[in-house]
C-alpha cells in the first residue's frame, strides 16, 4: 500500500522472475533456457523444446525417450468425455471447445490436483501433453461430423493430432511427413513467448493455488482473442477479405493508417518486438516452402507479401516499429495443411501448452510467488447518500 503505480497493460511492470524465456525486443532475439530460436527450430523436436521449457536442460535420448513414452501412455480421452462434445452445437468455435474441455479434466483427474505435490503436478503434465491433441482433434471432428478416432500410439506424437484430425476410421492414413516436420516446427516456434497475455493468465490464475488444469484452461481463453493467438485467424480472414475486394492491398493499408475503427494490420506489431520478430522469419520461409511445394500457389500468399513489403516501406509502420509477428504466416501454411481457418488458434494452443506448464510450474515452486493481485487507481464518486428508490 502507500505508493501505486499506473501501468495500463502492464507495458512497464515486471510480474515475475523467469529462468524460462528470453526476449530482447530491440534486437528481435528470442530464446528459451538460453537456446536460441533459429537454433531449435528445425533441430530439436516439439517434445523436445517441451522437456527443455518444462524441466530446464535438453534431454537425453534416454529422457526423451521416457517422456515421450510417459505422454503416450495417456493420449486416450475417457469414454465419458466424448459427450462433452457431443454437447456443443455444431458450429462451436473450437478453442470454446478447447477450454472447455481443458477444464472439465479436472473433474476426471481428480487424484492429480494438488499444486504442492510434486507427483500431482508431474501427472498434471503429462496427461495436459497427451490429451489437448486429442480433444483438438475432437473437436475439429465434431464440427464437420465425423467420427473421432482413437489415437494410434505407434505414431510420433504430430503424426498422430494430424491422423486423429485429418484421417477416418477404417481407411489408412498417410502422414505427410513434410506436412508433421513443419507442423512440429512451428509447434516450438510457438512453445513459449515469456509473460504473454495468456502465460501471464495461467499464472495469475494459478497464483491463487487454482490447479494445473484450471489454469491452462484460462490460458486458452486467454489466447482465444484476436490480439493475441486470435490473430492467426484474423490475419486470414483479412487477407480474404482484401482478395474478395479485388486485391487492392494499397486501399487497405490507407484504411489502416486512417485508423478506420477496427480495421488494424493483422499479424504486425507487437508489444515486445520493435524488430522483426525472429519467429515471424522462420515462418515466412516455411510458408514459402509449403506453398510452392503445391499444385496451385495460393493467392492469398502474394496478398500477404504486397501487404509486407508495402508495410515495411511505410512511415506510419517504420516509425511505430511495426513489423510481421508470428501469426502473419502461419495461417496460410495451416491452410495449405488443410486446416479450416477456426482451427488455427488451437494450432497455437498446442504449440503454447508446454510453455504455459513450464511457468506455471515455476510460479508455483518459486517462494516469492503472491498471489496475484492488482492495485487500481480509484476514478469512481466520491461518497455520497443513498437515495431511496421513489425519490429517483
Ligand atoms: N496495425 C496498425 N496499427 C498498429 C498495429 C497494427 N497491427 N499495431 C499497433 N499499431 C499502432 C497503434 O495504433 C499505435 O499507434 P498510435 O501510436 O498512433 O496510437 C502504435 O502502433 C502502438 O501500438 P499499441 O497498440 O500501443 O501497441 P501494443 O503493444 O499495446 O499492442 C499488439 C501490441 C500486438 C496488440 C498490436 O500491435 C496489435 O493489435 N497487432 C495486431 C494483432 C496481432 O497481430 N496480434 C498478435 C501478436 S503476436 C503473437 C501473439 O501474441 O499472439
């Protein structure tokens, strides 16, 4: 008490201390456990950055091996579980679905919940690792009416999401194998992003020693807005949108510099980076790769590197440090995969999990953890009386 200061968005506020994830904004680095991005992608595996975010070091094959064995072992949902998804309507937004289904695990596992014990925790996590690409793919089945598949534990754990996704029963599946490596790399580009809005969430609801699954669940909603994992989805529905208009990428940009009331670049910006995002140059040659391995090059790839270049010579966006964050490629690529645009922020979400476990897990075992609780500046009445309802 005393002394409160005003941080709108938390632009200035350091909320924690991390060993997880570093960030120099300026200089466009990002690293976790001290490993830089363009070094893990492409090289370690998504359980891989998983084992590293969560446990702290790269393992071993032997390690890898045991936590991947372990995620295995738990990629079945309960029988049970699958009327929730029956329980949506149709069209349900999937990452609706997602964190509604995150949540109700905490009514199956109701052995696993204590935060201070460690074989809780250690439980927790594994079962989050192995069921949210289920019940993504759950819930993807559910919206075109198809029926769920049961994981096939013989696969590698993104051959799998993508055959409970993408195959049907009875029939074989192929995985693409360079469709699950890019998949898989664009997992750990996702992995963890420091105290973004939906980790600061797990956190802050994990600060009043609510459970793993409790947490993860906010985090989802968290990520589910369009200025944060939403945007992936936007910046499609943009891109389209400027398709459907005749193309005319310069006319956009115009609406955006004019500030037109919710009309922003998609996919530009960022709170943190006031460079390119590294992540976002990884991506943009992925998509490039995918895209041209296609019959018929996706149009809408063109709309986007008009709409960058053109940024990127733009005042407006050179002297606010705008540049393309990682959401601005990746919804193209998840669409050459075959991805409905809906789909994409759960992408996301699968890719975030590890990270939101890894600070959850941190926040909980670090004695200076508090739990979290703001301050406001008071801008209400000053005191006055009650006045009786017929005197109104
Ligand atoms: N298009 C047009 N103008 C923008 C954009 C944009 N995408 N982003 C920021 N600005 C302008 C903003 O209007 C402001 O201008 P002015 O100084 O004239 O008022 C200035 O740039 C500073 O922006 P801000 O809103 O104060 O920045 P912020 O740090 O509060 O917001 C952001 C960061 C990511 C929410 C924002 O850049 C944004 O809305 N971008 C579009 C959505 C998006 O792509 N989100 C994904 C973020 S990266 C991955 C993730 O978190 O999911």
């Amino acid at each position: 008490t005393g002394h409160v200061t005003y941080d709108p968005g938390f632009v200035n506020t350091a909320a924690c201390a991390s060993a997880i994830t570093y960030i120099d904004g300026d200089a466009g680095i990002l690293r976790y456990r001290g490993y830089p991005i363009d070094q893990l992608a492409g090289k370690a595996s998504f359980l891989e950055t998983s084992y590293l975010l969560i446990y702290g070091e790269l393992p071993t094959a032997e390690q890898l091996a045991e936590f991947s064995g372990r995620i295995r072992l738990h990629t079945l949902l309960h029988e049970e579980m699958k009327q929730f998804f029956d329980g949506f309507p149709r069209d349900a937004h999937p990452m609706a679905v997602l964190s509604s289904a995150v949540s109700a695990l905490s009514t199956f596992y109701q052995d696993s919940l204590d935060p201070f014990d460690p074989e809780h925790v250690e439980m927790s996590t594994v079962r989050l690792m192995a069921k949210v690409p289920t019940i993504a793919s759950y819930a993807y089945k559910k919206s075109i009416g198809q029926p769920l598949l049961y994981p096939n534990n013989a696969l590698g754990y993104v051959e799998n999401f993508l055959r409970m996704t993408f195959g049907v029963p009875a029939t074989e599946y192929e995985v693409d194998p360079v469709v699950a490596q890019v998949l898989d790399m664009l997992f750990v580009l996702h992995a963890d992003h420091e105290q973004n809005c939906s980790t600061s969430t797990v956190r802050l609801v994990g600060s009043s020693n609510a459970n793993l699954f409790a947490s993860v669940s906010a985090g989802v909603n968290a990520l589910f807005g369009p200025l944060h994992g939403g945007a992936n989805q936007a910046v499609l529905e943009m891109l389209q949108a400027i398709q459907a208009e005749g193309g005319d990428v310069k006319s956009f940009v115009r609406r955006v510099k004019d500030k037109e009331p919710g009309v922003k670049l998609m996919g530009f910006g960022h709170r943190v980076y006031k460079n390119y995002d590294p992540r976002a140059a990884i991506v943009k040659q992925a998509a490039q790769d995918v895209l041209n391995r296609m019959a018929k090059p996706d149009p809408l790839l063109d709309i986007a590197m008009q709409l960058e270049e053109i940024a990127l010579a733009d005042d407006y966006f050179v002297s606010r440090k705008l540049y393309p964050n990682v959401d601005f490629y990746t919804g193209l690529i998840y669409k050459a995969m075959g991805f409905p645009t809906k789909m994409f922020t759960v992408l996301f979400a699968l890719g975030r999990l590890p990270g939101w476990i890894a600070q959850w897990r941190e926040m909980i075992t670090d004695p200076t953890t508090k739990i979290g609780r703001p301050r406001q500046l008071y801008v209400g009445p000053t005191e006055r009386a009650y006045v009786p309802m017929d005197q109104r």
